[in-house]
C-alpha cells in the first residue's frame, strides 16, 4: 500500500518542481538577475506542463497536446509572433493540428482492434450499462459514463474522463493475468470499484489533482495473486478507488 501511495504522489512532486522553478525566475527577476518576462507567462507554463505529460506517457496523451497547442496560441497571441492576417487561422489550424494527433496517434495506440468494449457518451446524459467484455474502451466527453464490468478474464482497457465522469464497477469482475488498465482524467471524476481482495500497483501521475485509495483491505497475511496494474494521469480532476 506504501509503495502505491508513493507512486500516486509522483505527480505531486512535478507539481511542486514547476512551482518551484517559478518562484525562483521570479526571485530573480525581481533582483534584476535574469529578465526572461516570456518564461514566467501561463502561455509557457501551459505548454511546460503538455510536454511533460507526452514525455510522461509516451506520447499518447491528448491533454498534454491540447496544452501545448492552447499554450502556443496564447503565446503566439501575445508576443504578436503571426502577422494579423493569419490570427483567424491559429484556432482552425490547431483543431485540425489536434485531430490528426487523435487519428493518427491515440487511435492507434489504442489497440482498438481488440477491445471488444468500446463506447463514447459525448453530452450532458449517462451512458449506462452492464458489460461482459474482457476489454474496456469507454470515454466520457461532456458527459457522464457508468460500466459495471462482468467479464471472468477481465484484461483492462482504457477510460477516459475529460469534462465528464466516468464510474466503473469490477466488483463482479475476475482478473486476468497481466491486466493493465489505463486510466485519463482532465477536469473530470473517475471512480474505480474494485473487488478487496484485488491487488493495485498503480503509477498515476497526478498535476493539481486528487488521487485517493479508500479500499477495504483484506486481513493482514492474506496474499493475492490478483494484480491490477493501473496507469495514466490526472490533471485538475480527482481519481477515487474504493472497494465493497
């Protein structure tokens, strides 16, 4: 359990490097050291932060791109580094930017081939329902999805919740050998039921978010060989695991 906690909290050191390394650009350009006004804008740190998470998850994050592709327009903006007459451009030029990273990039990292579960829920109503699937592919954009998972040979998946929220349930779930689920939460609520005597080596790395393991622990001595590895990030939104 120490070992996941710390893993949680990864993202929490990140956090405190960047806020970090403002203070001290700020210190010293209050001092007249070192003047770069441009480093210690939100344009900047915005895309600081959408590098990291690419870095961080291999490329196949679509909240680290839209941050770098938000914060280069702010920047851009700002600094007047376009021409006025390519400004209508930049919005239009960076959806398509955006789309391309989706298709080509997310989609096929995905491995939508074989995941038999795959659903959107795009809105403001609850996409709900039970699933027998052995992989999970949801995503709730502006929206709200419930799952409750019934798979014998469950193996994992990915789940999205990005202005939305997203409630899975693998109470009445058995695990696969090997199952990995990943987990991508921007301004939005997940929430993972997970059957006690399950095993959790998580690695989630979490800016300005909440990640919170309130699981019911098995008695002290009771070993499982059920191991659910789960990775991914959270960002501006919150991650809560519990168990029944």
């Amino acid at each position: 359990m120490k070992k996941n906690k710390q893993n949680l909290s990864n993202g929490n050191v990140t956090a405190g490097l960047i806020l970090l390394a403002i203070g001290v650009f700020m210190i010293l350009k209050r001092l007249d050291i070192f003047d770069a006004s441009w480093l210690l804008s939100w344009p900047v740190i915005l895309i600081i932060i959408g590098v990291f998470s690419l870095v961080r998850h291999r490329f196949n994050n679509g909240f680290g791109m839209f941050m770098i592709l938000f914060g280069s327009f702010l920047l851009i903006k700002k600094e007047n580094l376009l021409p006025m007459e390519f400004e209508p451009y930049l919005i239009p030029g960076g959806l398509i930017a955006l789309g391309i990273y989706f298709i080509l990039v997310r989609g096929i990292g995905s491995g939508k081939d074989t995941w038999s579960s795959e659903s959107w829920s795009l809105g403001s109503g609850k996409n709900k329902f039970d699933d027998d699937n052995d992989f999970i592919n949801a995503e709730a954009l502006f929206a709200g999805v419930q799952r409750r998972m019934l798979s014998q040979n469950f193996k994992g998946g990915k789940i999205s919740a990005i202005f939305g929220g997203a409630d899975i349930d693998l109470s009445k779930a058995e695990l696969e050998d090997g199952a990995i689920l990943n987990v991508e939460v921007i301004f939005g609520g997940m929430k993972l039921i997970i059957p006690p005597h399950w095993e959790i080596k998580a690695d989630v790395s979490n800016i300005f978010a909440g990640v919170e393991d309130k699981r019911a622990f098995p008695p002290t001595g009771e070993a499982s060989n059920k191991v659910l590895r789960i990775i991914g990030s959270v960002t501006f939104g919150g991650l809560e695991i519990k168990s029944y």
